[in-house]
C-alpha cells in the first residue's frame, strides 16, 4: 500500500522560505511521477511542480519558476518543495501525488490534471502573510 506523508509547512512572513518533504512508502521514486498539488479556499487544485522518475526533467507552474525548487533523494525516497520569496498568494494546503509511471506510456500528467496521479498524501498547509 503506498502512502505519501508531507511535512515542513508552516507560517511565514512574504519573501520567507519554507521546504516541504513527502516521504513515501510502498513506492520508488526513481520509477515514479511526483508533483506537488495545492488548493487554496474556494479556488480549484493547482499543479505546482512535476518530477520525472529520477528528478532529472522538471516542470513548473509559471507562478512558482524562478522561486520554487522540485527535488527528490531516492535514496531517501523523499521529495522536496524548496519555495523561496514566498507570497500571500502561495497560501495553500500542498499535496504531495505520485503515480507509477508506465513503461507504454512514459509521459507523467501535466499541472492540469490533478486526476492522473493516482496517489496523494493527506497535505500540509502553508500560509504566508503580507
């Protein structure tokens, strides 16, 4: 049985630095999709960052590039969230998803489909204040 437990979320000031960890059980990182997911009161879940099995290709959401880090130590089987310059807007519950990845089908899911990944932790909540 896979589970994602997510930690490292807190209050900060804007222009704070907070890093999220998600540590996983009953799956590998190295052969998995991993985003991170957040979904802010009375707004949709937003993608925030993806990482492809092994860490090496990453993708962004254009609101978080430049600010915030997707990373992962297999060895650890532990992603990573570094988010830098955070803004109020970053307030959020975050989710740590994965989705073993298919030999036939070797894309991961975009930002956009939350659905695809198969996978969430139970989130943790992050808030930034002005």
């Amino acid at each position: 049985q896979v589970q994602l437990v997510e930690s490292g979320g807190g209050s900060v000031p804007a222009g704070g630095s907070l890093r999220l960890s998600c540590a996983a059980s009953g799956l590998t990182y190295s052969s998995a999709c991993m985003a991170w997911f957040r979904q802010a009161p009375g707004k949709e879940r937003e993608g925030v960052a993806i990482a492809y099995p092994g860490g090496a290709t990453t993708v962004y959401a254009d609101s978080v590039k430049g600010r915030f880090i997707i990373s992962q130590d297999n060895d650890k089987n532990t992603l990573y969230l570094q988010m830098n310059s955070l803004k109020p807007e970053d307030t959020a519950m975050y989710y740590c998803v994965a989705r073993a990845r298919s030999p036939i089908a070797p894309m991961c899911g975009g930002l956009s489909v939350p659905h695809w990944y198969t996978y969430w932790g139970q989130g943790t909540q992050v808030t930034v204040s002005s």
